[in-house]
C-alpha cells in the first residue's frame, strides 16, 4: 500500500510543481511514525525520485507545533 501511495504522490508532484530547470526544491519525506527497518522495496523506491529527501529522524523538527492530523 506504502508503495501505491508513494506512485500516487509522485504523480501528483509532477504535476503540480512540473520541473522548470531553474534549479531543484525538493520535497522532504517524514516517515512520522515509520520505523528503522524500512522495507528494501520502499528504500529503493525513495531514492529513484529525484524529488524526494529523507528526513533523517523527525526528532529535529521537535520545535515545530504538532499537526493537527494525528
């Protein structure tokens, strides 16, 4: 399911924000409740979009307001 979601976002990505060339914003994925052993499907996955970055652990974002969406 993780991996159709991730297709589904990506779609959706290219679409709204088409790359222009004119440099590159990246989108960063926090895998809020995801666990350190991420499948290997999943992992690869990651990395073939050149428009996503992991964010290492979501620990360095506790400044930020919790998320209404929980």
């Amino acid at each position: 399911i993780y991996q159709e979601q991730s297709i589904r976002l990506s779609d959706a990505i290219g679409r709204k924000r088409p790359f222009t060339g004119q440099g590159s914003r990246k989108v960063i994925l926090l895998h809020d409740n995801a666990k350190s052993h991420i499948a290997e499907a999943t992992r690869s996955k990651e990395n073939h979009y050149t428009w996503a970055r992991r964010c290492p652990t979501h620990s360095v974002f506790f400044r930020l307001a919790p998320s209404d969406f929980y």
